[in-house]
C-alpha cells in the first residue's frame, strides 16, 4: 500500500522525486530526515508491495529508488527487478540494516547503482548525489546519441536530395537537346505540308487526313515546348507564377501517360489569375510529381483533381487522387529517400521522390503535406489521398503614388 508524501521543506534544497521500497514507516523516517539535511526536499510515496510498486512506475516522474533488502512479501531484488522490466533509467539504491558485503557486491552487479546501511545513513547523500550525477550525464549522452543520429539522417536525406536535383538537372538538359533535336525536323515537315496542302483539292476523297496531319503536328510541337518548359534547367530565385500556366503544361505533358492509364486529369481553378511568389521551375517539377503519382495511384476510369484557391494569407495546391490511399502506419514514412509502394505496379519510377518535392517546397517558405481523401467517390476507387502544397501568395504590385491594390 502506498503511504503518505512528505510536506516540501527548505526553499533552497533541491527537489528529490522519491520512490521508497520500505515496510517500516520508522526507517522511512529516519532516510527522510538524512536527505534533508543534505539539502534534499524530498517528495516521497512508500510501497511495500509488488502490485503497489507497479502502479508507482506507471507515474514518470521519479528521479530516485531507495529500497530495503527485506520487506516481507516482497524484497529489494524483487523491487529492482521490477524497475528493470520498465526499461527506465532510474537510479537504484539498496538502503538496509541485513545485508552483507556478499549480498551488496552481488545486488550491484544484479544492476543495483548502490547501497548504504540503515546504521551509517551518514554516506547516503553523497551516494544519493553521485548516482542522481551519473543519471544525468547518462541522459546528456542519449540526447547527443540521439541528436547525432538525428543529424545524421538529416545529412542523408540533404545528400539524397541533392542527387536528385543533380539527376533532374541532367533529365532537363537531356530534355532541352532532345527538344531541339525533335524540333528542328519537325519544323521543315510542318513547313513541307505547308507546301503541299494547298495543292490537295479540297473535294479530294481524303482531304479530311490533310487537316488531321496539321492538327497532330502542331499537337506534337506543343508536347515539345511544354516538355521542354517543364524540364528545362532553371535557378531557384523565386518570382511570379501564374498557375493556370504551371497546371496546363503538366497536364499537357501527362495527357499521353492519361491515355495510357484511362485516368483524366481534371483542372479547377476558380480564379484563372491566381499566382505565387516561387521559382518557376521548381514548382513545375513538384506539381508534375504530385500529379504524376496521383495518376498512378488512380484506378483505370479515375480522376486526379488538381484545384488551388487561397487558404488563411497562402496558396493551397490540391492533387486529390482516386487511389488506395496511404495507410495510417506509415506517416513520415513516404517522405524517407527511396521509400515506395508502387513495387510489383509497373511504375517507372522516374519522378522527384516525396522527400525531395517537400525539402524543395520548404526551401522556397512553403509546406508539403497529405490527408486522407481523394477525388470523390468512382467505380474500382479506392478512399484516395490529397497532396497539399501551400505557399507564399505572390507580392501585391504597388500602384503609381504607392498605394497598394487590395
């Protein structure tokens, strides 16, 4: 049964969160009086059982175990025990008037930090403060461990990061040559036809595939711009984005990937002027990731939504998707470099991971998130996912005279 706590005493002592394993109220006593006049305050609770001493250990405020070697029923290596079987680093300390040197050299090595006799409590502050030292200095070094390791993964993930800026950087010269390589043939066939169409009579049987042809030729030149507007290499100096631009040319360049998947990517933007304050091509890389993942994630029939509006003074950018969603376990997990659950699917694997895209959008004063939920109910859906990107708005021009447009 747990006992009474002690009145706080000595405004300058230093507080002590006791617990006690000790049947004799006496001797508690008597321990109680000896940390107090070396400058302790203790707030203590007294157990003397199993059960009442696993209830105390549920409570994580504790700083000091003092127990007896003998309580009937129970027992200092009993009570140690139990403090093991918690995992908590708290210091232990047999305090008891029957052990011998034997008993107190094996208790330590048991795990035991110490031990006094009842009947030289004189030693039990400088005990009491050596190992509250240690215990401390303990902490200190799982905090660095920690803090290192920490560090450590930051390091990882900024090396990562910039592997996959250096492998985007390369995917965007590649993308400009191929563009003017594509591009240049592509200009004297369309100025051939142009020769040649109007030689073509109109009443001609096929004349209708004349008009096709000009409409799949300057539907390729554009799949070339915009791949290369998308690709192409750019600083990060952040300037005014217009999103309707950004949202077109994404769903330009994944109209062949829509097709292929049955997935329709559907744009809605309310206010057609909506802009942001973020480099261009930055945000072109991010936004066609998200998107691209999403109509992968979508099943054949499905539909990404990809919407904005102003949300509390910022941009918020939706990519709702159709998918299965992203199971609640795995939380931070999918911003983790390498980190995917698109295995057995097929994917290419060819895009920015989640990782990259949020240290991107933070670099720039924004933030990436998730919730769930997707794009509304369809056949074969599953309960979907929406990426969130949110950013600076971009900056209000001043009007002549100063006066800012409201």
């Amino acid at each position: 049964m747990p006992h009474g706590a002690s009145d706080l005493e000595g405004e300058t002592a230093r507080p002590l969160e006791l617990l006690m394993v000790e049947d004799s109220a006496d001797d508690a006593e008597l321990i109680l009086l000896e940390l107090k006049r070396g400058g302790f305050r203790p707030r203590h609770l007294r157990v003397d059982t199993a059960e009442a001493m696993a209830a105390a250990l549920a409570d994580p405020r504790w700083e000091l175990v003092l127990s007896d070697y003998q309580v009937p029923g129970f027992g200092g290596m009993a009570a140690l025990r139990a403090l093991q079987a918690t995992e908590l680093d708290i210091p232990f300390i047999l305090v008891s008037g029957a052990i011998g040197e034997d008993v107190a050299v094996a208790a330590v090595k048991a795990g035991a930090h110490g031990y006094v006799l009842k009947d030289n409590l004189v030693r039990l502050c400088s005990a009491v403060e050596r190992e509250l030292k240690d215990a401390l200095a303990r902490r200190e070094q799982r905090q660095a461990k920690a803090d290192l390791l920490r560090s450590e993964e930051q390091r990882r993930q900024m090396e990562a990061t910039l592997r996959d800026l250096d492998r985007l950087s390369t995917r965007g010269q590649m993308a400009a040559y191929i563009a003017h390589e594509i591009n240049n043939p592509l200009a004297g066939i369309k100025n051939a036809f142009d020769l040649l169409e109007p030689a073509i009579p109109l009443d001609h049987p096929h004349r209708h595939y004349a008009d096709l042809i000009k409409r799949e030729i300057d539907r390729i030149a554009g799949i070339i711009r915009t791949m290369y507007h998308v690709y192409r290499p750019s600083g990060h100096d952040p300037g005014e984005v217009a999103l309707v631009e950004v949202f077109q040319d994404i769903q330009s360049l994944l109209e062949p990937k829509c097709r292929a998947a049955g997935v329709v990517i559907r744009v809605a933007l309310a206010d057609p002027e909506l802009r942001v304050h973020f480099s261009g091509g930055t945000l072109r890389q991010v936004i066609f990731n998200l998107v691209m993942n999403a109509v992968e994630a979508s099943p054949r029939g499905g539909r990404v939504l990809v919407d904005a509006g102003t949300v509390e003074g910022r941009t918020e950018i939706r990519v709702a998707d159709q998918g299965m969603g992203i199971a609640p376990e795995l939380g931070e997990q999918i911003y983790r470099q390498g980190f995917s659950t698109k295995l057995g699917s097929g994917m290419s694997g060819l895009g920015l991971g989640l990782g990259t895209c949020r240290s991107l959008v933070e670099s720039m004063g924004g933030a990436l998130s998730y919730r769930s939920g997707g794009a509304g109910a369809a056949a074969g859906a599953g309960p979907g996912c929406t990426f969130l990107v949110q950013l600076p708005c971009a900056p209000v021009p001043d009007l002549p005279g100063g006066v800012a447009h409201g």
